[in-house]
C-alpha cells in the first residue's frame, strides 16, 4: 500500500512539474534573465542530492515513524476517533497550518534561517524553485514533520496525500505565472497562488517576510502575516526584485549553496537594513 502512494505520489510531482513547466514556457509573467536551462539543471541537481540523502536517512525512518504512531493510537486524530475522508481532511489542514508555523519559524529563528535563505537566494522564480531547499533544511524539515505525526497521527494515506498536495502547490504558486486579476482575487482568499507566494520572494520586506501560507492562504490572514500582492499592473517584481540581493553568488554556485548556512559572515548592524545571516523582519 505505502509502495502505491509513493508511487502515485511521484506521478503527482512529475505530472505537475510538465504543466507548469509547459505554461509558465508559453504565458511567463516574468521575462527570462539568464539561462533558464542552466536553472533548471542546477535544480535538478540539488532535488536529486536531496532525494538520495532524504531517502535514505529521513524518508524511510520517518514512514515507520508514522505506520507505529498509527499502530499505538497516538495522536489528537487518534484520540478524537477521525477515520476515512474526514480524518483526511482534517489531516491535511492540520498538518497545512502546522506547515505555516514552521516556515513562519525558519523566518524568525537564525539558526533555521541559515538553512532556509538557499532557497530564498533565487535571483528569480520559476517551477524549478520548488526544489530548491537546502538538504539541512530538509533534514529538520523531517525531525519537525515527526513531531507533528506524534501530535496529530495522521493515517499513512492522510501524511501521503499531504505531501503530495504540499508538492503540487509549491510547483504551483513558484511557477512564472499569473493569473488574471479577477481569479486571483477569489483563488488567493484559498489558496496559495503564484502571486500571492511572489511577494514572499521579493527584496522589498514590505512583501517579503509575510504570506507563509503553502497550501491554504487563510492561515496568514488568521495570523496577521498577510500582504496584498496588488493587481497585474503593480506586480513588478522582475528578477532582479526577487531573492536576496546580499547572496547573489549563492544563486546558482554548488560549493557556496552547500557551504554558506555554515559560514559566518559580518553583519551590518549599523546600516539597519537585512543581512543574509539574519532572519528577516
């Protein structure tokens, strides 16, 4: 059964990255700066890195993790007697704003900062941005995904569907679209759409630290993280209004992607203005 989900979890990630890849290539809400290919190939590198080394030391253990949890009852859904659709349901929702808290956290704490800005030193955005993630990042992303699965024991079809919705949303609202103004307006109060996340990637803090939302948008209008990305026309953030200006070189550099969550560097406390060290506010 689990070898089916994970099956059909993968037909998900490829199918969605085809689409999106195909329409952000024939409707880009961005122009193309760069090579998108040498993009797509330095993606492609880091989501295969962090397969094998997830896989192996993360993945399985944490799937065990949630077939034991099941098997002893832990977990409020356990407690509340949730089974079928309504578990799932109430699984992915939960688990969603539990995503929020934490990538809300990876933006306030510095040690987690340091893992989380490889993926925010994207000079642009675009489908393959979505598998942009430090592997430090992904290993606590695992440890913290194991303490959510103690706290609200989702069934092993609930954990699969969720990472599967979690994937095909994040290729989603990181894909070079936009959508028009009046979809946007209604879909972004549900969820997370391209524009609504391209705030959260701009230089401009006015925009970017806010809308941590992955699946579901409302969480950050519950919890007072929310910006308003504007109409069409103010959606300005071009490629080189993306990212963080302060880590250019980490951009598409294998050895400093890999290197620079463990470096110290100085910080410019004088001049106010963000440092890549520090966890922006």
């Amino acid at each position: 059964m689990e070898l089916d989900l994970d099956s059909g979890r993968l037909l998900v990630f490829l199918a969605g990255f085809a689409v999106f890849f195909l329409v952000e290539t024939v409707f880009p809400a961005r122009p193309w700066e760069g090579s998108r290919w040498q993009r797509l190939g330095f993606h492609a590198g880091v989501a295969v890195l962090n397969t094998v080394l997830i896989r192996v030391f993360a993945y399985v253990p944490l799937l065990l993790w949630i077939v034991y949890a099941e098997e002893e009852g832990w977990g409020i859904s356990r407690w509340l007697g949730l089974f079928g659709w309504p578990e799932i349901l109430m699984s992915i929702l939960v688990l969603d704003f539990f995503d929020y808290l934490w990538h809300r956290l990876n933006h306030r704490v510095r040690f987690f900062w340091r893992m989380h800005k490889a993926h925010h030193a994207d000079t642009g955005m675009d489908v393959s941005t979505a598998l942009r993630f430090h592997s430090g990042e992904m290993f606590l992303s695992a440890l913290m995904k194991g303490l959510w699965v103690f706290v609200w024991g989702p069934t092993p079809v609930a954990w699969f569907l969720f990472e599967a919705l979690v994937s095909l949303c994040a290729q989603f609202h990181h894909s070079n679209i936009d959508l028009p103004d009046g979809i946007e307006r209604r879909l972004s109060w549900l969820l997370v759409t391209p524009r609504f996340h391209a705030a959260h990637h701009a230089v401009d803090r006015r925009w970017g630290d806010h809308n941590f939302s992955t699946i579901f948008s409302f969480w950050d209008r519950l919890f007072g993280s929310y910006a308003w990305p504007g109409e069409r026309g103010r959606l300005a953030w071009a490629a080189s209004g993306l990212g963080l200006p302060q880590a250019r070189e980490l951009a598409f550099s294998a050895r400093a992607w890999v290197e620079e969550p463990f470096r110290r560097r100085n910080l410019d406390l004088a001049s106010g203005s963000p440092t890549i060290d520090r966890p922006p506010h």
